[in-house]
C-alpha cells in the first residue's frame, strides 16, 4: 500500500518536471518575441561616437517566483500551500503579458487510507496598470489545468480488501489576478497577489477504479466544483 503511494508520488513529480520544461520552452520563445519587437539601438557610419545619444536602459521582461495559500478542491477545501514561478513580457509602458506556472495540492496518511490530490495550471495573462506608477495591476487570462488524484484504502467490513481510484485529467477555464508592488527598486520587486481561477469540465481523461476505466462519477471526487482562490507575495526581477 505504502509503495503503492510512492509510486504515484514518483508520477507526479515526473509530470511537474515536464510542465516545469515546457514553461521554460515558452520562456525562450517570449524571449525570442521580444528580441524582435525590441531590437537593439544600432550605431550607423554616419554619427559620430562622440554625438552619439546613449540608448536608455529600459527592462523589456522579468521573471518572478511567489508562494501563499489557496483554496480549492485540490486542498479538499481546505488552505493549502500555493506555489508559483512568473515570466513576464513588457508590451507597453502599462501593459504586460505573463505566463505562470501554479501548482497546489494535497496529501495524507491516515490507519485505513493514502491520499494524494495535486493540480498543476499554466495561465496566459494580459495585465495593465490602471493608475501610472501606482504599483498596482489589473489582468485576466485562459488557463490550462492539469489534476491527479489518488486514494488507496482499505475497505470495510474485514477491512483486508485493498481499493484504488485515481484520476487524471485536462481542463481549461479562466481566470483573474490582481498584484500590487510594496517595494521597489531598480530592477526588484516585492509585492503581493491575489488571483482567482475557474475550470469547466475536464475535456479530456482517464479515470480508473480498483484497476478498472470508469467514469468520473465512479471515481467519486469529494466535489465538482473546479476552482482555485489564492493569494500570497512575489519576488520579481526585471531584466
């Protein structure tokens, strides 16, 4: 039983790694875009060095990490941690473009049961600031989501009979975020967020019971409802 979890812990950890390398695939390609929507200043034949204007330093993207807590099914309705890794492209003086990577999730150990509950979700976001350097920013975006659930217990009434569901499946939705810069300097900044997330039904899945393909209702999720509140800091660094 005790393998049995660990073999599915393995299997999450395998599937972070993969979203954790697509981010970064999307990352360079951003990159890549903003290299050519912002080319640098070029030196012609015909200006003197000495006359030349300096280019000004202007940071066209950055990179953040943050942490809080959330509320969702994945935590069984209960607060759980929330992690986060940010990249960001500057589009406009008030207007961003952001790609996030969150994950959450829940795990537990009981005399009769193993659990482990875990969802990933890469969101696209536009943002803009509403005030001029006021700190604050307003966005929304779609979102992807990735969720695996598992549970391995025993069953009453000789309690002898091992039983196993799990779940895995694919959803998209959408969702809304807010941040707000607390402190700031050149090229650092630490602030706090709060963002809110909705799935519709998973549009795609595989959904097993004591070794079997069922459906989802088999698989007897303790809710429906697929969603995400949160909150928490961010360290932020431009570049």
């Amino acid at each position: 039983m005790v393998q049995y979890f660990m073999n599915k812990r393995r299997a999450v950890s395998s599937r972070l790694v993969q979203l954790l390398f697509t981010l970064v695939l999307c990352c360079s390609f951003l990159s890549c875009v903003s290299a050519i929507a912002y080319p640098q200043y070029e030196r012609h034949d015909s200006v003197k060095a000495d006359t030349m204007p300096s280019a000004p330093l202007e940071y066209r993207q950055y990179f953040a990490v943050g942490g809080g807590t959330a509320l969702s099914d994945a935590t069984f309705d209960r607060l759980g941690l929330l992690y986060s890794m940010m990249y960001g492209l500057h589009l406009a003086p008030q207007s961003d473009i952001e790609l996030s990577l969150n994950y959450t999730g829940t795990d537990g150990e009981g005399s009769l049961f193993l659990r482990l509950l875990t969802v990933t979700n890469l969101d696209i976001s536009y943002l803009f600031q509403p005030f001029p350097s006021s700190g604050l920013r307003i966005g929304a975006g779609v979102s992807g989501r990735f969720r695996q659930f598992y549970w391995t217990s025993v069953s009453p009434p000789n309690f002898n009979t091992l039983e196993d569901r799990s779940a895995r499946d694919l959803s998209i939705g959408a969702h809304v975020k807010i941040d707000y810069v607390v402190y700031q300097t050149a090229s650092i900044d630490f602030g706090l967020q709060v963002m809110g997330q909705y799935f519709f039904a998973p549009i795609s899945g595989e959904y097993s019971r004591l070794g079997q393909a069922v459906t989802i209702q088999d698989v007897r999720l303790h809710n429906s409802r697929q969603g995400l509140v949160g909150g928490g800091f961010f360290f932020r660094v431009q570049f």
